[in-house]
C-alpha cells in the first residue's frame, strides 16, 4: 500500500543539492541497517516559539484590535467628580445621587478579563479544530495555598519502596516520581480517542491503520529513534485521524508528519524533512510535508505533553522489580498493540498494566501485588478484559504483511522474547 524504501537500496538519498551523504553501516540492533551521516551536515535553524504562553487582552472596535485598559473603579469615581465640581451647588447634589447609581452599570461595562481570555481561547479552539467538549486541565492543586493547622499535622504519603531507595537521586526523584505518574494519569483524559473509524463515510479501515503503524515501526528501526518517539507519533496519527476525515492517499503522509513531529519533541537529533521524502519514495514534497506538520500540530492544539503507555510501562516495571527479559516481554506484547485498532479508545496506562501482567505470567516472575498496584492505582479486576484481548491478540497467527514488530523481537538484543510461546486464557487468569 505505502511506498517503501529499504535506506540500503540507495547510498545517497540527499545528493540533491543538499551537501550531506549517507552511507550503510553493518548490522545494527534489531537486524537492520544503521545509519551514518558523513561530509556536511546541513544546518537547520532554531525552532521559533510555538507557543501561546502571552495572551492579550483585546477587543474588537470594528476596525482593528485595541488593547484593553481595565480601569479600577476609584478611577471613575475621579473622572465623575470631576464634571461634578463644574457644575453649581444646587445641581451637585443631585447629580452625585444621579451618579451613583449609575456607577455600578458604569463598571459592568467593561469586559472582564475572565470573559476576554475565555471568548479568545474559543476563538482559537475553533480555527484550530479543537473540539468543543475539550476537558482542560485543573492547576488548582498547585496553588493550594492553605495552611491549617490539621494539614499540618498529618503525616507526609508513604513512598514506595523504590522511591525511597531513591530519594536523593536527582535523576530518578523519588520524592517526586509517585506525582508525576498520578499527574500523567489525570492527563490522560484529555487525550481519549473515540473510535472514529467505525462510521460508513470513512474511507480509511482498521487494517490500513495496521500497516501504517508497522511502517512506522520500520522507521523507528532505521532511524534508530527513541520508543516514546514512536508511540508518541502513533498516539498524534490516531488523535488527528479522529478529528479529521482524511483520504487513504494521504494516510501515509499523516504517519510521516506524525513521526517527524515526535523526533522534534522527543529526540535530542531528530532526522532531516528530506530522510522523510525518501522513506515516503518521494510521494510527497517537502512544502506538503509543512503543510502537513503544521495541521497535525493545529489539531492537538500544539500540545504534546500526552501520557503514552510505553512511560507507564518502565514505571510499573521498576516499581515491581522486574527483570529486563520480563520487561522487553512486556514491551513486545504492547508494542503489539499499537497495531491492533481496538485497543485505541483503552486507557494507555491499563493497556500497560496488563502487558506487564502477562509477561509476569508468561515468565513466572513477579505477581501483581504491593507496590506495583499502589504505585499504578489498578487491580487485576480493574484491567482484565484487557489481558484477555492482548492474550488473543498473541495467540491470533501473524500476518506477512505486518511482521515488523515479530521479527524486532526475535533478534537477539530483544531477548528473543517474540518466540516464547503465549499462554491460554484460562493460565492466565488461574489464582490471580
């Protein structure tokens, strides 16, 4: 379906008047080839500001727009006794009871800031395509600013474990870690995906969403990309794919544009625009590139902080003690998932709590009990039919076409875990 390109079949992609080169390097994890860059590097320049951290206050007067100038009321008190020490005694008293009682409609005149930056943020929702129902985020809990006396007299929250063995590292911030975890599960309702393939009008099917994660997999592979860079990518493809109807043809062009957004946030080198007109075959310019970027980025209404469960995953694996085979097992079964369309509307963080369930069954090391359910807040009830879909999905015959992911892991720096041999349902969930 996609326009594929192996990097070995062509030495130097970017000989079009772009001054750099590549070259094919040996074998490389995962069975495939490594890229190298040799000669000039060309040189990119520095990302703009892309945010919207400074909001205006203005108005419309018809022509163009005006700062807003809220004036306090002891200003209009001024300005009204002003014209009042004009007029004649007999006439001031009765012009400040007048005056009075118009003050008040005076001052309601105004806009309030709270109207202004609400009525603007809604403008900037609908030229953005955000949806209206769009739950945002409290911050109430940050600027807790009480003090009482019985706040201060309760105990601080036990720590797990782990994060008390880590409580001075500034790396791994075990005073903290517990809270950035519970603040990615409170942002994970922000980003819930309908299942937005399911209407007739749609001309893109489950099984194209398939192989256009299993490309993405390939370039995650060749490009040597970060795993968040990739399920980041795969989570902006299904959140734009869901707010706007898209033709098959540009499907493709999606992925890409998707995957080179994520390597900006994620990587510490992300690839060049022209690796990704290469890898696409040559099918799209770099100018429908852009303009492809900058629609995705409009959608997510440019945010990109978005909880991915391949985070929850290392998290509920470090808290439980799990060895590095049980974890890659575990990452196989949920990079599985990215595949499959019926696990879009799931929660990311149950989705890696039950990969993380059955690679501790399939391995027999570990249970879900402790510190691993304190620290991710479910139970196994919480996320079992979870476990019965991801079980079926393993036991499900692999199809050619999308064999990306089984061959990844049957390599050697894998572990080899894709040919452990998956379990029954019924294992399972026997004595659990």
């Amino acid at each position: 379906m996609f326009a594929r390109k192996k990097i070995s079949e062509n030495v130097d992609p970017l000989n079009r008047g772009i001054g750099s080169k590549k070259v094919v390097e040996g074998p490389a994890k995962g069975g495939q080839a490594k890229l190298k860059r040799t000669g000039i590097q060309t040189r990119r320049a520095a990302f703009g500001d892309i945010t919207n951290a400074t909001i205006d206050k203005i108005i419309d007067d018809g022509k163009k727009k005006i700062p807003v100038a809220l004036k306090p009321v002891t200003k209009v008190h001024n300005a009204v006794n002003k014209t009042t020490r004009s007029s004649t005694k007999a006439k001031e008293t009765k012009k400040d009871s007048e005056i009075q009682l118009s003050k008040p409609s005076a001052v309601t005149n105004i806009p309030s800031h709270e109207s202004l930056v609400q009525s603007e943020q809604a403008l900037k929702n609908l030229a953005a395509g955000v949806p209206v129902d769009r739950v945002e985020e409290d911050f109430s809990f940050i600027a807790d600013t009480s003090c009482d006396s019985e706040k201060l007299e309760q105990p601080e929250k036990s720590l797990l474990s782990v994060d008390q063995e880590n409580y001075t590292d500034v790396f791994n911030v075990g005073i903290y870690a517990q809270d950035i975890f519970d603040y990615y599960k409170r942002r994970e309702k922000m980003f819930r995906i309908p299942a937005y393939l399911n209407g007739k009008e749609n001309s893109i099917t489950a099984a194209m969403r398939s192989i256009l994660v299993d490309w993405m997999v390939e370039i995650q592979e060749n490009f040597e990309l970060n795993h968040e860079t990739l399920y980041l990518a795969v989570k902006l493809t299904d959140i734009y794919l869901s707010r706007v109807k898209v033709d098959k043809d540009v499907l493709q062009l999606v992925g890409a544009a998707a995957v080179f957004i994520a390597s900006k946030f994620d990587e510490r080198c992300p690839p060049l625009i022209e690796d990704f007109t290469y890898i696409c075959d040559n099918a799209f310019d770099r100018d429908q590139f852009i303009h492809m970027e900058m629609e995705v980025l409009r959608k997510v209404d440019f945010d990109l902080g978005i909880p991915i469960s391949y985070r929850f995953l290392r998290r509920y694996a470090k808290v439980a003690r799990q060895s590095m085979e049980t974890l890659t097992l575990a990452r196989y079964i949920l990079e599985l998932s990215l595949m499959d369309y019926s696990f879009v509307t799931e929660k990311d963080s149950m989705i890696a709590a039950a990969s993380l369930f059955i690679a501790q069954k399939m391995r027999k090391e570990g249970s879900w009990e402790g510190d691993v359910v304190k620290g991710s807040g479910y139970k196994l009830d919480d996320f079992k039919h979870l476990v019965v879909m991801l079980n079926q999905m393993l036991l499900s015959p692999a199809l050619p076409q999308l064999s990306t992911i089984r061959c990844k892991y049957s390599h050697a720096v894998f572990h080899e875990v894709a040919k452990i041999s998956p379990l029954s349902t019924e294992e399972l969930l026997q004595s659990s």
